[in-house]
C-alpha cells in the first residue's frame, strides 16, 4: 500500500481553505486515499468535514494512504506536495 508522509506547510494547519484545497485534489484522484496523524486513526481524505477535524497543525507530521491502484504513487506525491505548501501565501 504506497504511502507518503509529510509535515503541514500551512501556518493555520488544515483550516477550511487548506483542507477544502486538498480534498478537492483528493477527489480529483479518484483513488481511496486516508490520511492520519500520531496517535489518531486514518480518516477519508474525500472529506473535508474529516479532514478538518483531524486537528492537524502547522508542522504536524500526517500519512496519506492509498490502495495499490494504478497512478497511486504519483497522486500522493502530488497531494504531499500540495499538504507542504502555503496556499495562503502570497
């Protein structure tokens, strides 16, 4: 099962405009990926409502997983590199 983990780039953590970003990536997929942090039980990353009450904080270590499906590998690397930025940066 590939997975990836990252830290968050946004100073807010995943707050709605974040979360809301990256779900919508998610989505864009079509695979089944979860997302996860320490201590806590994997979540589904096609939900903004679960993601954002995961309680991830800037600098916060997550795991995103995905089922062995075809463009896995490559879709949790381009979401890592989404969950590493700052889309509130300007």
């Amino acid at each position: 099962m590939p997975e990836r983990t990252v830290s968050i780039g946004s100073p807010l953590g995943l707050h709605a405009r974040p979360a809301t970003l990256f779900v919508k990536a998610v989505n864009e997929t079509g695979l089944p990926v979860t997302i996860s942090r320490e201590g806590h039980e994997p979540v589904d990353a096609r939900s903004v409502l679960a993601v954002m009450t995961m309680g991830a904080d800037h600098g916060q270590e997550v795991t995103l997983h995905c089922e062995d499906l075809e463009g896995a590998e490559q879709a949790l690397d381009t979401l890592v590199d989404l969950l590493a930025s700052d889309p509130d940066a300007t």
